[in-house]
C-alpha cells in the first residue's frame, strides 16, 4: 500500500506523518501473509520545493521514532496522487486541492483525522472501507493544524495528532489487505 501524505509547505505535517508512518509500519515488524508493506511520500500543495524539514518539526519526529535524515520538501503534482493507493491530506483546502487535480482520486482522498475517525468508529481496514465510512460517520474537526511559526508546543500537539491517528490507521490498513490466490 502506498499512502501520499499532503499539506501546504511539505516541511512538517505532511513531512512528519510520512515519516512517522514509516516508523510505525516497520516497528509493526515483518510483513505476516495478506498484511501489507507500506511504503509512503509526501508532498505540498505550496511546497517549499527542496527544502529540508523545518528543524523543531524535526525534533518533534524523532522524539516521535521517527527519522527526519534525508528529508527533502515536493510538491504536489497529480501523478503521485495517480501512483497512490491513498492520499491523507492534513487539511480540508488540501484534500480538496488534491481532489481538484485528480479527480478519480476523490474516493481514496481524505483528511488524516477523517481516516482516523472513519477508522475508529467503523472498524474500516481498507481503503474501499473508509470510503463506504465517509456517508456513516458525522464530519468532525477535519483539519491538523498549521504549527509553523508557533512555538514548540504546538509541534508537539500536531506530532502528537499526527502520531494518534496514524497508530490507528497503519496497523487498521496494513491488516486489511487480502491475500492474493493463485
């Protein structure tokens, strides 16, 4: 499964979910037959294109268990919301955004806290799952807020957000897949 993580600058929610979702995948450890491998990427609907993580963001992920090394901001371009099996964007403007570009994405397109509740109330564990949970489950603070230019608490209140939701939705969806028969 490849999940697209998207935000506005690409250098710390959309950085840190990627991340940390990567963290959290492998500490779940060896792929057991019909679990799923993750792999995901992130990018920035206004990215601040080559840049590296924002430095507290950086902090914030590590502190976390992830690994910020190597990081490097993108944009958002429609083939890499083509190439994903599911986009979590950290807003509502930036859903829609990604929905704007490609429009047949628009059933595996969501807010990361939209996953995350459509998750925990309904018990989804694939991305068709999460669609179908969209029309049973009440809208709700859809939106991870912007830290950047905030002190450092607020770093940690959205790695924090980003951490829960993702403890909940990668282990939901790596569990999910079916295996293959021949």
């Amino acid at each position: 499964m490849h999940v697209l993580f998207v935000c506005n600058g690409n250098v710390c929610r959309s950085a840190i979910a990627e991340r940390l979702a990567i963290a959290i995948a492998a500490d779940l450890g060896p792929v057991s037959a019909g679990a799923a491998t993750l792999s995901a990427e992130s990018a920035g609907t206004r990215a601040l294109v080559g840049f590296p993580m924002e430095p507290v963001a950086a902090e914030v992920l590590r502190g976390l268990g992830g690994d910020p090394s190597g990081f490097v901001a993108r944009r958002l371009r429609p083939e890499m919301i083509e190439r994903a099996d599911l986009v979590l964007a950290m807003s509502e403007s930036v859903r829609d955004e990604a929905v704007r570009q490609l429009p047949e994405a628009a059933d595996r397109t969501f807010t990361l806290p939209e996953a995350h509740r459509i998750v925990w109330l309904t018990g989804a564990r694939t991305v068709r799952e999460i669609a179908a949970g969209r029309d049973d489950v009440r809208p709700g603070g859809e939106s991870i807020s912007d830290p950047v230019g905030l002190r450092r608490e607020a770093f940690e209140r959205v790695g924090e957000e980003i951490a829960e939701a993702l403890l909940q939705v990668i282990p939901a969806l790596r569990a999910g897949v079916v295996p293959e028969v021949a």
